[in-house]
C-alpha cells in the first residue's frame, strides 16, 4: 500500500489552489509515513490547521480510526491563501498510482469544481 514506485498524481483543482512547494512536503510526509509503514488505510485525509507562522503551517494526516492523526509542519515563507477554508485533501492508494485531491466534503467554488 502506497508504494513509493508509484505514479503520483494531483488533481488539477488541488494544484490551483496549494503551492508546488507545500504539495511536495505533504508526498514527502507520505513518503516518511509510508517508509515507517505507518499509512495503514486507504484513503487518508489530510487537513490544514488555520495558525500559522510566518515561515511554517501545520498539516494533519487522518486514517479514521485505524491509526492516531498525525500532525506534521510544513515549512512555506509564502501567502497562504490556501488555508481558512477548511479544505479537506483525500490521497488515494490506486493499482498504479497515489492521488492527491479534494475531499467530496469540501464546498468549492465553481471555478474550481469545474477543473
């Protein structure tokens, strides 16, 4: 399961909206998690935290309740327009690849559910 050989993949409205460089920390993560075998379901959630620093937000990884969440900072100098809306990432183990995409749950505007 999320096997790090995989393809990866991220949603074109995800990518609108988060910066490359966050979206790379969080396949890190899942990277870390995966190597550590600490992903145990499929699929997780992740879920963004509304502080932040002026250098570091905070990110949270779900796997219901097959394992605790898991917090983890992601280090980003930039805007972070992406955060007070509650989005919801869901990162899906397929046969040949891992996805990255919004939750169904979240309540996007048209612009970005048409992408």
């Amino acid at each position: 399961m999320y096997e790090i050989t995989k393809k990866r993949r991220v949603s074109a409205a995800v990518t609108a909206v988060f910066p490359k460089e966050v979206l790379k920390q969080i396949w890190d993560v899942v990277t870390v998690m995966t190597k550590a075998k600490q992903i145990v379901v499929s699929p997780v959630a992740i879920v963004f935290s509304d502080d932040y620093t002026d250098d570091e937000c905070y990110g949270m990884m779900i796997q219901g309740t097959a394992a605790p969440a898991q917090e983890f900072p992601i280090a980003y100098k930039g805007d972070k327009p992406f955060l007070g809306h509650a989005y919801i990432l869901i990162v899906k183990d397929r046969p040949k690849t891992i996805s990255i995409d919004f939750s169904a749950a979240n309540d996007l505007p048209d612009d970005l559910r048409n992408l």
